[in-house]
C-alpha cells in the first residue's frame, strides 16, 4: 500500500493506478474505451486507470476517451498529459450522443442526485431519458453502468446487507430513477444483445469526499453527529475504480451481470465517527437515535471475484484525519448519507 503525502497529484495518482489483474484483463479488452461522465466525482480516476492499464498491457493501440461537459480545465489537461483523448459534450442532447466516437467497451457514470429534491425532473432526465441515448448509440459494446445502493430498501445490519439477488425496492426519485437507468440497459442487454454490467455502489471514499470527509468536518467543528443512518458501508475509492474496470469481462447478455460494490464491513457511524475523533483529537457528541436498520449491500460477490480492498476501513480513517489536520483539500460536496427518505 502506498503512502499518499504528497497532496492532491499523489492522490491522484494512486486513485488512477491499475493493479496487475487489471493490466491482465486489459490486454483482451475488445477496442476502444469511452468513459462518459468523465468530468465527475470518480471520473478522472477511472479514465486515467484505464489508459494506464492499457500502456502497461502494451495496447497503445486502443483510445480512452473521457467525454463531460469539461467544466475543470484541469481535470481535462491531467486526462490529456496522460494520453486520454477527452471529447466536449452535452449527453442530455441525443444528437451530441448520435456524434459521440465509436467504441468497443462503454463505462457511464452520469448521474444525477443532489438537487433532485427540488428538481426531480433533472434526476429522470439524466438518470433514465439519457441512458437510453447511449444504449441507442452504443448498441453491442460492453456497457459498464454505475448504479447505486440506494435502489434497495433499509435491512437491519444483522442480515449483512442487500444481494444482488433481492428485490430493489427504491424510495425517492433518486433511487427510483437509477433503478430507471438499471432498466433501460436491461433492455438493451434483453433486445439487442448488449453486454451490460449494473454496479451498486455504496459511498466509495477518498480524503476529498466521503462519509469520512463528511464525518471529520462535522468532528473538527464542534458539531453533533447526525446518527440517523445507523450505520452505513465505505470502500476505497482506488478500489472502486478498478472493480468498475475489471467488470468489462463480466458484462452479459440477455441477463446483464449485477454487482454489490463496496467494503467488506458494516460500519456503525457512533463507532466510525469515535474512531475519527480518536485520530482527530477531539471530543464526539451525536444526536438522534440509532435506527434499528440502514441502507446497507452484502458485496461478497465482489470480494470474491476480485479480492478485497487494498485499503482496510482502520487506514481509511487514519488517511482521512492525516489528510484534513493537515490542511488537504476538500471538496464542497456533502453526501447527504444520514438521509433516510430518498430525498436529496
């Protein structure tokens, strides 16, 4: 594991390094790779972890293109030093979709979530009317679609969490729309023989963002911890990254292959947040109560296909406190994970 003490640019480039199995797999990926969204949360990490798998897989050969409104200037020429071709587009327009590069494996990260209380709208726009813009124009590639947690029900943490195998039961027009978007590439994979992968993913974390940059900055101001969530599952953002990339061999048809994607461990937020304040220094105080279930996934499946996290939730918390009393970078983009109600 390494050590991220350089700031911003080590983080980055750890959060984009492809692991061996991944390089592997990358040599037999079918043509090229377009990563949509790519200007987003998680987008740079993927987009620049798929190129370097691809260099180190000696397929020079194959294009990585990082398609976003491109909004962060620097985010774009950081793709573009390292070899990602990034493409201007508004994916909300079909015909900027229609004019989209041709590619063999597609990773679609667009979503939308906060602000949708206000402007559900948005969310079924983006969520579910875009996707099948892009099942419509990348009709037969391997399509990797980031979907969420959010979209089964509350289970007490006894159970271990959500399958895949368990019937989603969404709450609120966020989780209701990416089940959407869950649907319309079921049906691409049912009626043109897409390939598809579902990813449910549960609140990957890196110093930036997170429940535990959430959890920290709530610590540091002297403020209470919301304990409505109950508890709640945390993964490592590099990790995240490279599961996304390893599932291009998995996506199916005409059944499109679902994943649980996150840690291995059930975290309650009274014990996460005590731990953080150990690190921090500072004294914990919490309000509301404990409820007796929580929005939680069992990610075995992803565990056993492509080995746990190579960081432990014990060296998440310490990275995330080293990296806020140290004056890190933090993003302005609070998860909301204490919501109970879809509402966000």
């Amino acid at each position: 594991m390494k050590e991220i003490r350089s700031g911003v640019p080590d983080l980055e480039e750890e959060l984009g390094r492809p692991g061996p199995a991944l390089v592997a797999e990358a040599a037999d990926w079918p043509g090229d790779v377009v990563v949509l969204g790519a200007g987003g949360k998680t987008g740079a990490g993927i987009a620049s972890m798929a190129r370097r798998a691809l260099d180190a897989a000696g397929r020079e050969d194959v294009q990585v293109l990082a398609v976003s409104r491109w909004t962060d200037a620097r985010g774009r020429a950081g793709l573009e030093k390292l070899g990602v071709r990034t493409v201007v587009a508004d994916l909300s327009d079909p015909a900027a979709v229609d004019a989209l590069p041709d590619a063999a494996v597609v990773i679609h990260l667009v979503g939308a979530k906060f602000g949708t209380a206000s402007a559900p709208e948005q969310a079924w726009m983006t969520n579910t009317v875009l996707p099948v813009f892009v099942a419509r124009r990348y009709r037969g590639a391997h399509v990797v679609a980031l979907s969420t947690g959010n979209v089964y029900g509350m289970t007490a943490p006894v159970t271990g969490g959500s399958r895949e195998t368990d019937e989603p039961r969404p709450v609120g027009d966020y989780a209701v729309t990416c089940r959407g978007r869950e649907q319309v590439f079921t049906h691409a994979a049912r009626t043109e023989d897409t390939p598809v992968a579902l990813i449910r993913l549960n609140y990957a974390v890196e110093p930036r963002y997170g429940v535990l940059a959430d959890l920290a900055r709530t610590l540091l101001a002297g403020n209470p911890v919301d304990l409505g969530a109950g508890a709640v599952n945390v993964v490592w953002q590099r990790y995240a990254n490279e599961v996304v990339m390893r599932t291009v061999g998995h996506a199916a048809a005409p059944e499109p292959f679902v994943l649980n994607l996150t840690g291995p461990e059930t975290a309650g937020v009274r014990a996460l947040a005590t731990r953080l304040a150990h690190h921090l220094d500072v004294l914990p105080e919490f309000t509301g109560e404990e409820p007796a279930t929580s929005l939680l996934a069992d990610a075995t499946l992803c565990h056993t296909l492509f080995g746990y996290p190579d960081r432990t939730l014990g060296q998440l918390v310490e990275l995330q406190a080293r990296w806020i009393t140290e004056g890190g970078e933090l993003w302005d983009k609070p998860t909301k994970f204490e919501r109970r109600d879809g509402s966000f």
